[in-house]
C-alpha cells in the first residue's frame, strides 16, 4: 500500500511537563496582558528564569489559541469552505437579553495538563448560557455546545471570531438555519468579543487561578460550581449589582434557582 512502515506505530508525543509550565506562564500572563505579542511574551519569559526562543513561544500560544489584541495584517489563508461573516455590532446598542449571544475558546491550566474551555454568553445580562470542556481544539464540542443551547432558546445576532471552530458550516449552519444574524470579529480585533473576554479574566482570576485542578473530572466539577456561582449568586457591577440570572430571566420564578446548561467533551 506504499505506507511507510513506521506510521503504523507512530504514537502523537503529548507537550513536555516543561512545555506545560511554559503554557501556564503565557496564560496568566496573557490574562493581564493580552497585548503582548510574541516578541514581548518571550522577553517576559526570560526575564522571569526561562530562557526560550520566539519560535518555541509562538508555537505555544498558537496551541493555546492566543494571539495577542492589536491590528495586523491578514497572514493567513481562509479554507475555501469557511465563509466569514462581517461584524454587526460596531455602534450597536445592546438593549435586551437574547439580542446577542457570543462565544470563544480559552486555555485551561491543569496541575499536569490543560483543557480547553467553550463558553456562550448573553451581551446584556452578561448570563452565561452555556459551556463545555475539551482536551483538543477541534470543532465537535463547539457544535455539540451551540446545539444544546439551541434546543433552549435563541438569540438575533451570534458573535464570534475568526476561528476554524466557528467558521466551518457545521457551526454556521444551524444558526442560519434558526434565522439567527452571524457576525464575526474584525481579525486581529478580539476586543469586538470584550464580554466574553471580560469572563475569561474573571473565571481564571476568581476561579481556575486560585485552584490546583489536577484532572479533567476536578476541573469540569469545579467549573460547574463557578458558573452556578456565576449566575445566580455573583453580583455584577455592570448590571447595578444584580446577578446576571436575575436580568436574564426578569420577573421569572424560575430565574433565581440554581441551574444553566454545562456539558464537557473532556
């Protein structure tokens, strides 16, 4: 079959303890800087004790799916499938829940790993709709996610960035197919998404930073108590100091009890 024989036995080599640490580093400092490009996340590095290259550093925020906040050119090539919708929000008033919903994807730290992280917002009440762990950054725990909060309510406009998760019509499809608006971030502009951003900061500085999480099924628990947490218990200064299911749900008896959808591909 002109297979080369040791493809049969070749084995992926998962990142090094070293590697993981180096991952968690950027992480936190990308948490606090997320201007830093390369250049200046490698710099950092050294300067704390880690000599690494540009290259080593590049590849590992590319793994972690970080790239830092500021205009650039448009390096790299869209697959010939993937349509990219423009960005519907700039000057936008955001009035009401289920207006705008948006999503991303963050790095995880593990004592002795890292998982990734989906989460679905709404705009105006800052509610967490949904969100699911994976071990890899592949489209399927974003399409599984995306699904089940379809199965429980809609929104008008769906933001998210450029990301082959989100571009593919598999992810596309079924909110065009509820007469949902696609809109997608400027590239090089993650500030378009600045909600989910927002969360991103306040998860890891609240919760994943404060924890050793040591396996996947710690941090999926844990992660399924902050979000409760997060909800309806958190007040938010931005909502007046109500919590985010109390604007979501309004007058609804429902609307203070503990619940929210959460999945994991983990």
């Amino acid at each position: 079959m002109q297979i080369n024989r040791s493809s049969l036995y070749y084995k992926p080599v998962g990142e090094s303890a070293y590697n993981i640490e180096l991952m968690h580093l950027l992480d936190e400092q990308y948490t606090k800087t997320p201007f830093y490009g390369v250049e200046k996340m490698t710099e950092y590095l050294n300067e704390i004790g880690h000599h690494v290259n540009e290259k080593r550093v590049r590849r590992l925020l590319r793994k972690m799916g970080l790239y830092a906040i500021y205009p650039k050119q448009n390096l790299s090539k869209k697959h010939p499938e993937h349509k990219i919708y423009p960005y519907l929000l700039r000057g936008v008033s955001i009035e009401r829940c289920d207006q705008v919903w948006s999503t991303d994807i963050t790095f995880v730290k593990l004592a002795k790993g890292f998982v990734y992280l989906m989460a679905i917002i709404d705009w105006y009440s800052r509610y967490v709709i949904n969100w699911r762990l994976s071990t890899t950054l592949e489209a399927d725990f974003c399409i599984e996610t995306l699904t089940e909060s379809l199965d429980q309510g809609r929104c008008e406009i769906f933001n998210t960035d450029q990301g082959s998760q989100f571009t593919t019509v598999r992810f596309t499809g079924p909110l065009l197919d509820c007469g949902i608006k696609i809109s997608m971030d400027g590239k090089g502009r993650a500030l378009d998404n600045v909600f989910v951003e927002r969360l991103w900061r306040t998860v890891k500085y609240e919760n994943i930073y404060l924890r050793e999480y040591r396996t996947v099924k710690c941090v999926r628990k844990g992660l399924e108590e902050y979000f409760k947490f997060y909800n309806y218990q958190r007040y938010h200064q931005a909502l007046d100091y109500k919590r985010p299911a109390e604007v979501y749900y309004g007058h609804k008896k429902t609307g203070i009890q503990a619940g929210g959808l959460h999945g994991d591909n983990a």
